[in-house]
C-alpha cells in the first residue's frame, strides 16, 4: 500500500465522486480510478459501493477514511524531519576529549551549542590519554576529537588549531612561591612535583618541553604522579606540592583564590587547541567558506567550527598592529629515541644582551629557551643533539670577528658593523642577512653627549677635539657620518670607548670632550646627570638591527636559521602580547623599566624620538641608503663592494613565517 494511493482514496472518499476527486488532485478520472483498484486489490476488499453513478463507503472503507489521516500526518512529520535533519536542525554529534578538555573548555562550548542547536543530540566522551582518544578518532568511536595534541605525525588525522591553551606552574595560595610573579622550571628541580600520569595531555607536555631543554625528569628529585586532577589538587593543597597543569584543569580553583597560577619561562608561549578528525573525512567539514558556514545546509560539525570561531573572534581582544600569533609546538605522541653517538652541532651565538633593540633576538629566546623549541628534530635531525653557545659582548665589535673567523654562526648586529660584516677581505667567512630585528626610522638612536659643564653646543664646536666612541659599532657610523658631512672628519679625533662597564659607561675618567653612543647607553648617562645631549645633526638616516648568519650554516644547515627566525618572530610575539615582558626584561638587563620602554615598543609611537620598534623584514632601500653615505668616507670605500642580491637572503624569513 503507498501512501499516494492512500491520499487518493481519502480524496474520493471526502467528495464521494472520482471526477470531483481528479479534480482536486489534477488528474484524470481513469487515473483516480486506477489507483482506487491498485488499493482494493492490495488490500483485497472493496473500499466503495458503486451504485450506479453514486459511491458509498464500505465498512472498511469508513475504517480507513477514520484512520488514514494519521498515516498521513506520519509521512508529513517525516518528511519535515528529513528537511530539518537536512538543514542541520537536528543530528547527532559525538565529541572526543581528554579530562584537560572536558570540564574547562568544551564544558561551555557544548552548553551553548545545546543552546543555539537543541535538536542536535550531542555527546561528550572523555579518554584517560591522548593515545585512547587517537583510537577513538581512527577507528570511528566519535565523530572527531578536541585536544591539546594534533598527532601531526600520524597521517590518517587532520588537526586543525580552533582555540589557545596556556600551561602554568600550579600551587597552593599559601605556597611560599604563590607570590612569585615569573619563575623558571631549572629553579625548582628540588621542590616537590605532582603529575597526571604519563599519556596524559599535560604531562606530554611538560615532558616534550623538558626533553627540548635535554633537561632530563630525573632531574626532579620528587614527583608523585596521581591518577586523576581530584587527587592531584589534594597534593597542591594539602601537601604543598608543584603542579603542572593547563589554564583549563585548575580554572575554578584559580578564580576562588584556593590555587595560584604562576608562567614559567620555559611556557611563556601559549599552545593549540586542535580539532580532530579522520583524514578520509572531506576538509571541506572545517574549511567550509563563509557562505557554507552561513548556510542553513552546514552539518553538525560545520556549526560546531562555526560556533567555536565565533567564540574566538568575540573574545579576541588583541590590538591590530599586534603580530602573528606563534604557539608551542604539539608534543609528539611518538618518542625520539637517542642513538649511541648522536650527530652533535655547536651552534654559536653572538647577541649583545645589554643592548635593548636587540633583545628579543638573545635575551627573551635565551630566557625563554625558544630556540631549542623550534630546533629541527625530524628527518636528518633525528639524531642530532644541539648544544647552543650564547656569547654576550657590549659591542657588535667582536661579533664581526667571530663570524669572519668562523667562530659564530650567528650575529646581532646595528646598522655599520652589520655592513662591516658582509665585506669580504682575503681570510674572512662570508655572511649572509636573513632577518631584521628592529628598526628605528628617524635615526635617533644613536647621540653624542658631553658634559654639563663642557662649552661644546653643537657638532662645529667639536673641531680640535676628542670624541670617545666604541668603535664599528653603530655610533661610530653615525658620528663619521654626520663628522663628514660637516667637514669636520680630520679635525676631530676619534678615540675607541672603553664598554667594559655596562652600568656606568661613562663613569670612569677618560679623556675625551665627548661621547658617541647607541641605544641603552647615551640615555644611562643622561639619566645619572653629569651629560648633556648634544645638538642633532640634521643629516640622519634610518638606524636598524639584524641576523646575520655564517655562509657556511645558510647553506649547509638550512632548517637550523629557520628555527632562529622562528625563535626571534615567537620572542617578538611575547614581547608584544605579554604585559609583564617589560618588567622582566628590565630584571634581567638590569636597567631601569622606563628606559626598557622608552627605547623597545612593539610598534612605532609618532611623535616619540629615539624608539626602536620590532620589525623582521628587511629594508634594502635603507641599506642601500647607508652605503652611499659610507663608502664616500675615507676607510669605508669597500661597503660599496657588498653585492646585496647575494648578501641578503630573505627566503628564510619567508619560510619561517610560513
């Protein structure tokens, strides 16, 4: 029996009269007729009497006219349902997640999916370790995963990032380090540690962090590992132990006071939440366009994306200037095994960690050991252990010689002993320019002071008179520069300025008129009272810092000068995004925190003299710019050799950023 058949019989039932019958359903009256017979021969009854040109109904035929509206009414429900079901207002949906997921982050995502989608049957199905919900997303338990891990290496997932997940150092509020503002994991080797067991998300990465700084777990004299985050917050509280945990397994117990979440250096970058789905499945369930996510034909998972991107975007409050985001790394799933004799590379690093322009090129990747984060460990690293020399100088000075005698393999350098670096002379290493680190675009970086009492007012006064200056550095180019265009280059005597004492600069006597200086050192002496700033020169080009690496490395060790450019654009990130930076750089350079931001911001303010700002890609026209005002100095002639289309390389920043 069809359900057209039966929608006929009702018709002609309700008229009692085939013609009025085929006219209300548009069809003929032999056709009404036809399937009035198909209906009573499969049912094996008459429905109607004929009689004559009159029809009555039979006794089943009036049980039928009774009963079929709601046969009817069924094919209607259905039909909506299917509509519905075809639109995404309703469906299942099946979630996988950890126990780092569930309760802090997916907990409020499904309630307001529930929310928007209420015939959308969804379920949340939590695994003990990132391996069981692996399975679960293979094997087709769920519909896909949410986690902190994207199980990159394994190729029947698809990960993609949808959220942020930071990781901190948890304790007690009466813990004698709850008031620490910052702290560092080699600090705290001694003290007491409870983790989740190994496998699960967090302990996954606390150790991939660990094994980056081959600071081995033994290290850690005690760590009691629970089996779940109940017992592990008994053992913060109650026994004054050292947690690890995401922002999402603690967050209640932050907020009420009970628990105190500390940043550690070694996570000072924030990780990815990832959304898990099996390869097989078409990426067009994610990277759905805008029109399809706007569709009323998306499907449960394209309205959950949707959902949490919208989420995102509402709570991102971020300034526009602010730079692309950089995130830790996934943890593997799969462990590196260590060969009897590993490959061993000695990367040397030349950075000047008292200059601030260039911090975040040594200083904030040295603090926050960034560079061993990105380091290459696949394919021909696999078997390769790193050991990074961080060697601090005053002065760019020595930089240039390590890289000429090839005793670094990378340099930080200001704008004139970056050029002086890439001039060939017969026994030195080629260099090569990868990356910009900050730039300073009205040149007034660097600045001569004398003191209070000197007679000197303006640059024509220093005729006949001695400036102390470090040599190769970027002062120095900036006072030849401006000496030459006053004719004043052989009537001024220039003498080398001793750097040793990075505090006091010039507190020691020497005899000298004046100083020439860069950026900290001039404003440290103006700020302890005894020099003044003498007149600008007027004559003044844009100042900048960059990355300078060995020949030898760009084209041997390719994968290395990306991950330092990758080290560099994550401190830079920090430096911008994180609202202590400026009170920890100022900490570990020892300078006082007006001077830290009065020199560094992560954009350019108007209006503002002297600020250097970050900035990665580099300026050939400035370069250009430097060398013909240079070469035209006595001494300086071989600048206008650099052959820049050879010397600056810039597709491993390209490549860094991809």
């Amino acid at each position: 029996m069809e359900v057209y058949q039966v929608k006929v019989f009702l018709e002609v039932a309700r008229h009692l009269s085939f013609t009025e019958a085929a006219d209300a359903l548009n069809l003929t009256q032999p056709a009404v007729s036809v399937k009035i017979k198909s209906l009573e021969a499969e049912l094996g009854t008459a429905l109607f009497y004929r009689l004559g040109r009159r029809i009555q109904l039979t006794e089943v035929g009036n049980f039928l006219y009774e009963e079929a509206p709601r046969l009817i009414e069924v094919e209607n429900q259905l039909v909506a349902k299917i509509e519905e079901i075809k639109k995404g207002k309703f469906g299942h949906l099946k979630v996988g997640c950890t126990s780092t997921i569930s309760d802090g982050w997916l907990s409020k995502i499904i309630f307001q999916y529930r929310q928007k989608y209420p015939g959308i049957q969804t379920q949340c199905v939590v695994f003990e370790s990132a391996e069981l919900l692996y399975r679960a997303v293979t094997n087709g338990q769920i519909d896909f995963g949410i986690s902190d891990i994207s199980f990159e290496e394994f190729s029947e997932i698809s990960a993609t990032a949808i959220d942020t997940i930071h990781y901190s150092l948890i304790v007690a509020a009466n813990h004698p380090l709850a008031q620490q503002n910052w702290l560092s994991l080699k600090t705290l080797q001694k003290e007491p540690w409870v983790m989740l067991p190994p496998g699960s998300p967090s302990r996954m990465v606390f150790e991939a962090r660990l094994q980056d700084l081959e600071l081995p777990l033994s290290s850690f004299s005690n760590i009691e590992t629970v089996d779940t985050i109940g017992l592990m917050r008994t053992f913060i509280e109650q026994g004054n132990y050292l947690g690890f945990a995401s922002e999402f397994e603690f967050k209640a117990d932050c907020q009420s006071g009970l628990l105190v979440s500390i940043p550690l250096e070694e996570f000072a970058l924030s990780g990815n939440v990832f959304m898990l789905l099996p390869r097989r499945l078409s990426e067009s369930t994610i990277h759905s366009n805008q029109q399809r996510r706007q569709s009323q034909s998306s499907n449960p998972i394209q309205k959950f994306t949707a959902l949490v991107q919208g989420l995102k975007r509402q709570s991102s409050d971020q300034p526009s200037e602010t730079p692309q985001p950089v995130h830790l790394r996934s943890p593997s799933l799969v462990t590196r095994s260590t060969p009897q004799r590993p490959e061993t590379i000695t990367l040397s690093i030349g950075i000047q960690n008292s200059t601030i322009p260039t911090v975040t090129a040594g200083l904030v990747i040295q603090r926050l050991g960034l560079l061993e984060h990105f380091l290459p460990k696949e394919g021909r690293y696999s078997s390769t252990q790193f050991q990074i020399r961080w060697c601090d100088f005053p002065t760019g000075a020595p930089i240039i010689q390590g890289l000429h005698s090839g005793q670094l393999d990378i340099g930080i350098l200001g704008d004139y002993p970056l050029l002086l670096s890439a001039v060939q002379h017969p026994d030195a290493k080629p260099t090569r320019l990868v990356s910009f680190v900050s730039t300073n675009p009205d040149g007034s970086c660097n600045a001569v002071i004398v003191p209070n009492q000197s007679n000197i007012q303006n640059i024509e006064d220093l005729r006949g008179r001695i400036i102390a200056v470090p040599f190769s550095s970027s002062a120095h180019g900036m006072l030849m520069r401006s000496l030459y265009s006053a004719q004043l280059l052989d009537q001024v005597r220039l003498t080398s300025l001793d750097t040793s004492n990075i505090a006091h600069p010039f507190g020691y006597p020497t005899e000298a008129d004046g100083y020439a200086h860069f950026a900290p050192f001039h404003e440290i002496a103006y700020r302890q009272g005894r020099f003044r700033y003498l007149q600008s020169d007027e004559n003044v080009l844009p100042a900048f810092h960059g990355v300078v690496v060995s020949a030898t490395l760009a084209e041997q060790c390719p994968e290395v000068v990306i991950a330092y450019l990758k080290a560099l654009t994550a401190a830079q990130y920090w430096h911008a995004t994180t609202p202590s930076a400026l009170s920890l750089i100022s900490q570990w350079t020892s300078l006082d925190p007006e001077i830290v931001s009065r020199i560094l911001s992560s954009c350019y303010p108007e209006n503002q003299p002297g600020r250097f700002f970050s900035e990665v890609v580099v300026r050939p026209d400035w370069i250009t710019q430097h060398i013909a005002q240079l070469s035209q100095i006595p001494g300086n002639e071989s600048v206008h050799e650099i052959n820049l289309d050879r010397w600056i390389q810039p597709e491993f920043l390209q490549s860094a950023q991809a």
